[in-house]
C-alpha cells in the first residue's frame, strides 16, 4: 500500500466509422451469422480505414476522456498505452498519442500483455500515484488487430474489431469515495505459442516467406485458450474480493474482456454474479482487445449504467498468457 489512493478520474473512448457485419463475413469466408452468434455473441465490429493507425485511435480516446474529467491537458504527467497491434514496433504508439497531444517532457511508454493490457497499465499506473511521484496518468487500450488479421483464418477474422478506451487515472483526495481498492495481474509464459503474431521480431524477421505464410497475422488455437480464459479471470477476480473481504453480492458491475459471450457467461456463474450485473457490448464490437475493458466502462457511465461510487470489477485474459482483475471504487 502507498502513501495515497488511485482513482478513475474519468474515461473517453472511439471506434472507426466502418461496421463489419456477420453477413458482411459470410461473403469473405466459409461462416454463418448464426455459428458467429451462437459461438461467440457477436454481431459486428467496426474496422479501422488504411489511413487509421492505433494512434489515431488512441488520440481520439484521450481526447474523450480528458474532456471528462476536470484534469487540464498539461496536468497530465505520464500517458501509458496498451497496445499489441503498435503504429510501430517502435518507437512508441505512447509517445506518437504524446505527440499528437501536444505534451512534452512526460514519460511516455507502451506496455504488450495482449488483452489484458489495459489491466496491467492501470496496475502500473496506480503504483505511481499511491507513491506520490505523480498525480495523473492517461492510460489507453488501443487495438488494431483488423490489420494484423488473416482474412481467410475464419478460425480468427471473425472475432476481432478495433476500438480504443482510455482513462485518465489521478490521485484520490481524502474526500472522494472513488479509488482503486487493489488490483492483480499474472503471467503464465509455458502457453505463449497458442495465440502469436510469429513474425515481425527478432525470432523470425520480415522476409517474403514469412509473409507468404501469413506468419504477421494472429494465430490463435481458440480452444485451448478458451479453457484459460474462465479459469484465470475467475481465479485473480476471486483473490480480489477474498483478500478484501468481499464477495459476488458487494460487486455492483463485472466489466469482463468481451472475447466471446460464452466466456463471460461462465465467468458469471462461477462468480455467482447474475449476468444483469455484467458488462456486455461483445454484440457490437467484438473482441477488441485492451480496448474492450475501458471502451465497455466508457460506454456504461456515459449511459448512466455505472455511477459515481459503485463497486466495478475489471478482469482480462489474454496472449502470453496473461491475465489480470482490478477492484475499484468507481
Ligand atoms: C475461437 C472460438 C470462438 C472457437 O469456438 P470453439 O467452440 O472453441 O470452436 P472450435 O475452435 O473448437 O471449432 C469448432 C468447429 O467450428 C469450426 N469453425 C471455426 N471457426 C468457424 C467460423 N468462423 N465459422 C464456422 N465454423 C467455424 C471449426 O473449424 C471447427 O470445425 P470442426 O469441428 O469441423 O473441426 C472460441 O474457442 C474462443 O472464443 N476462444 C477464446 C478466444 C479468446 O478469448 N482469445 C483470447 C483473448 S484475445
């Protein structure tokens, strides 16, 4: 425990104008709306132009939220992005959305843990602030995965959109009733082949062949991460509330990574929370990634779902394998 407590200040988030439909899919592979409804509860998700990279998006988002919150633009000390789908391998999708912003002389910096991203940067994020060294971070999950996507895998082009969601994370003061209450993130490195983007790096540089393979597009043993996926959200939420003398009734929101509907149903079970208390928009977006997380949050206070002291629960899954959970105080 630091010397302050965290708070989500505020959230913004963005989508790209254009909408995939499940009929739009059928004419590109070999699906049915009705295996992509019943197997993951998707509908449509909304596809990046070529002109749109993850920093455009990003920007958007950051715009949305610092305009939410009563944080000024120079007032921003740190800005963190989620990202596994980057303008650039490098330099930093963070420091172009510093750029784009105007900000100078903060650091700036990506973080890659795949959809539990925007996990993870918030529970880095809250570090700094509980310390003392700065007093408000935007933090961003932004994906683009629509352009690292193989369009004839209909084992994964059907899943994926792109979305971005940011937060402004600041210091609570004493009188405020919103905080993050503790958070926790975890790694299991052994199953880290079961969903890559093989080439691109140092293991397997950008040559003609690995293109010819459509070795720079997600590949994905669906199943095999599926059987994760419950288990670990359930496992880190669980912790969560254990060590903070809570259970599934104090919850007043799940907001679940929306992979697929069938996850996030069982992830409600086994939490014995009812699904009317759960987040879901897998429906209109897909799975975005770090992006679903703050992207669904936007969305529910915007709409005056969640409100101003409830208590949220943030859980992730995703490449790596990661996982992760937050308990906050919104
Ligand atoms: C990807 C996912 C929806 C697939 O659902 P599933 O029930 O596991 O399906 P399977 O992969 O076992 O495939 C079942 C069958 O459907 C077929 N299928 C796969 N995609 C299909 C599609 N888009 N349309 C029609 N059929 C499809 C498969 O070829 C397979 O056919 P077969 O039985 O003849 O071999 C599901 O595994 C999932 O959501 N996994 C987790 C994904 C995830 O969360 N990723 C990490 C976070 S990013």
């Amino acid at each position: 425990m630091g010397y302050y407590f965290a708070k989500f200040e505020s959230f913004g988030s963005f989508a790209p104008k254009k909408i995939l439909t499940n009929q739009d899919l059928e004419k590109i592979v070999d699906t049915t709306d009705e295996w992509i409804r019943t197997r993951t509860g998707m509908v449509e998700r909304h596809i990046a132009s070529p002109e749109e990279a993850a920093s455009d998006l990003a920007y958007q988002a950051a715009i949305n939220a610092i305009e939410a919150s009563k944080v000024r633009y120079k007032e921003i000390e740190m800005i963190i992005v989620a990202t596994i789908s980057p303008d650039h391998p490098f330099p930093s999708t963070s420091c172009i959305v510093q750029k784009k912003l105007g900000l100078k002389n903060i650091p700036a910096f990506d973080i890659s843990a795949g959809c539990t991203g925007f996990i993870y940067a918030c529970d880095i994020g809250r570090q700094y602030i509980e310390n003392g060294t700065v007093n408000n971070i935007l933090i961003i999950g932004v994906e683009v995965l629509t352009k690292i996507t193989n369009w004839n895998d209909r084992n994964t082009c059907v899943l994926f959109g792109d979305a971005s969601g940011a937060c402004v994370m600041s210091r609570a003061e004493p009188s405020d009733i919103s905080r993050i209450i503790d958070s926790k993130i975890d790694a299991d490195g052994s199953q880290g082949e079961f969903l890559i983007q093989a080439a691109g790096g140092s293991r397997l540089p950008a040559s003609a062949e690995t293109v010819a393979a459509n070795q720079h597009t997600v590949y994905m043993e669906g199943n095999r991460i599926f059987k994760n996926a419950v288990k670990s959200m359930y496992a880190s939420s669980d912790e969560l509330l254990r060590r903070n003398n809570l259970s599934g009734v104090d919850i007043d929101w799940i907001i679940p990574h929306q992979a697929n509907m069938r996850i996030i149903e069982a992830l409600a079970e086994k939490m014995r929370v009812p699904m009317s208390k759960v987040i879901v928009n897998i429906h209109k977006y897909g799975n975005t990634s770090s992006a679903t997380i703050p992207l669904a949050l936007d969305e529910s206070i915007r709409s005056k779902k969640i409100r101003r002291g409830d208590i949220i629960l943030l859980t992730s899954f995703g490449a790596g394998l990661t996982w992760g959970s937050i308990l906050a105080r919104y």
